[in-house]
C-alpha cells in the first residue's frame, strides 16, 4: 500500500512493541521494512535477560528485525554488541533519542548528545566491528539543537546504513511541535541517509513529507502507527485488529500468571487505539477485572470494527 513511500521502520516503544506484537503486527499488517526492538540495555552488569529473550533469533523468525541498544559509554555499548552478535545479529541500532528521566539520568539514549567524548568512543567501536551493520537514531540534541551538530563530524566519520532524526530536545520528551529548521540543518550537514521520525500519524502526511524532503530515505513511525496498525497495510483495519488481537490474546493466557496480569497485558495492546475507539467500548476494555468482562466488551469492539 506504501509503493509510493520509501523505506519504513516501526519505532520501538518499551512495554508495546514486544516479539508478540512484532509478530503479529508482520503477521496480520505488514507494509513495514524493519521492526525495531525496544532497546536492550544493561542491569547489574550484563545485559539484561528479558531484553535478550525479546531478541532472540526464536522469537522473531519470520519478521524483518533491528535489535536496538542504549549505552552510558563504550564499555556499555561493547558488552551489548557481544550479546547480540552471539545470538547471530549482524545489524544493530543505536538508541540516542530516548527522552525518558531514569536513562538520561545515566547517560543514555539523549542523554548522551551532549558527550562528544564517549560518543566518539562508541564510533570507535563501531570502527571495530565491520562485520556489523549500524545505524543510529537521535533528536536534534539534549539542551540544545548545538549538540547533535557538534555530533556529526564523529558520526559521518564512520559507516553508518542511516541516521533517523527524531526534530525535538531531549528535554522537551514528546511536548511541543518538532523544530523543522533545526531538524534541516542537522540534515544538511549529515553525509549518510536520513529516516524522519516524529508525529507522523496518517499516509497524508508521510506523502506530504516526503514531498517536501525528497532526499529522504523513509520514515520511523511509532505512537501513529501503533493507533492505526492498518495504515500500511493492504488489508481492513478490522481485519487487522482481530487477527493482531488473537495472537497477543493467546501468548498472554498461555505466559502470564493469574488474570491481573493477563489483563494488564491486553489492556496495553488497545491504549494508543484509545482515539478512535468509542469512548463506551474503551472504557469497558479498561475497567475489566475479569477475563470474562474483557472478553464481553471485546466481543462490542470486534462488531464495530
């Protein structure tokens, strides 16, 4: 349905786009180039385990997928390129947009725009390991737009696939309107293919950017595409949703212990869809206690679809 669009990844957000919705978004959806794992990382020294389960070459057979990592430093960023690379990944991105306090704090995701130092120590790394290949996704820098383009004679001097530019601060998370001047400036002085990512929400308006930035390579698309996962496809949203559904249904009554968990879990799958849903139909999917009340307003939601 995209043939007119170019290259399209679905961005990785942490609790949503797990192996299971992966799968099941490739499965029922499709239209998507990359599937972006949310970022692994590291806890209590060594790469995290349940993070490493989502990346497993198990867990994503069938679905066209890019590991993502979050690292303070080089050592961090080494220790997790080792991990992957044992599972079989020879293709890895490198998570330097992430907005949210508790990785800032440490040094990760956008918190590291503004270390020239250690980003260069992870070039080299990257330097290291040929074999590999990368790409790095950003914002337009912590504080201030200055550091992403302080960044970029260290990032064009290594081989990078491409670089996707999320236009907003660090600190601004996902607060106000992206800062197109300043996402086409770090754009002109970039050498490797740029992926646009940022509130992108509908075919209209990818076409429309697409338009207006021709020398893109594609797009990342995230929150939109997780309240529309039909957008790219060539089949019906209900179509979509239902099958999409079933699977999520059926790996969380088979993994989770106890029906709190479970609806916890499938709650989750329909909160970014909360906006076109009618208001009636989510509200009775959120305030569920049982299975059997989850299972009674999915029933109303699969007519309407």
């Amino acid at each position: 349905m995209h043939n007119a669009l170019k290259y399209i990844s679905f961005a990785p957000i942490q609790g949503y786009t797990d192996h299971v919705y992966r799968q099941a978004h490739c499965q029922c959806a499709g239209g998507v180039d990359e599937y972006y794992t949310p970022f692994v990382r590291m806890e209590k020294g060594a790469p995290r385990r349940h993070d490493m389960a989502d990346t497993s070459a198990e867990a994503n057979s069938g679905v066209p997928t890019v590991p993502q990592v979050i690292a303070a430093n080089a050592d961090e960023f080494a220790r997790l390129c080792d991990a992957l690379q044992a599972q079989g990944w020879n293709r890895i991105d490198l998570n330097m947009g992430c907005p949210f306090p508790m990785q800032v704090r440490s040094g990760r995701g956008s918190g590291l725009l503004a270390h020239p130092d250690r980003v260069e120590a992870i070039a080299c790394e990257m330097k290291h390991r040929p074999e590999v290949v990368f790409s790095v996704k950003m914002r337009l820098g912590f504080h201030s737009p200055d550091e992403a383009r302080a960044l970029m004679p260290i990032l064009n001097s290594i081989a990078l696939l491409h670089i996707t530019i999320h236009p907003r601060l660090g600190i601004q998370q996902y607060r106000g309107v992206p800062d197109m001047q300043a996402f086409e400036s770090l754009m002109s002085v970039c050498s490797h293919p740029v992926v646009y990512n940022g509130d992108l929400h509908t075919m209209e308006e990818m076409e429309a950017m697409q338009a207006r930035y021709p020398l893109l390579k594609g797009f990342m698309l995230g929150r939109g595409l997780l309240a529309r996962p039909w957008m790219l496809s060539e089949n019906s949203p209900g179509s979509v949703v239902k099958g999409m559904h079933e699977r999520v249904y059926r790996h969380a009554v088979a993994t989770y212990c106890g029906e709190k968990q479970t609806l916890m879990h499938l709650q989750t799958f329909w909160e970014y869809m909360a906006s076109w849903l009618d208001h009636r139909q989510y509200k009775a999917i959120v305030k569920s206690r049982t299975l059997q009340q989850y299972n009674e307003a999915l029933v109303q939601i699969i007519k309407s679809l």
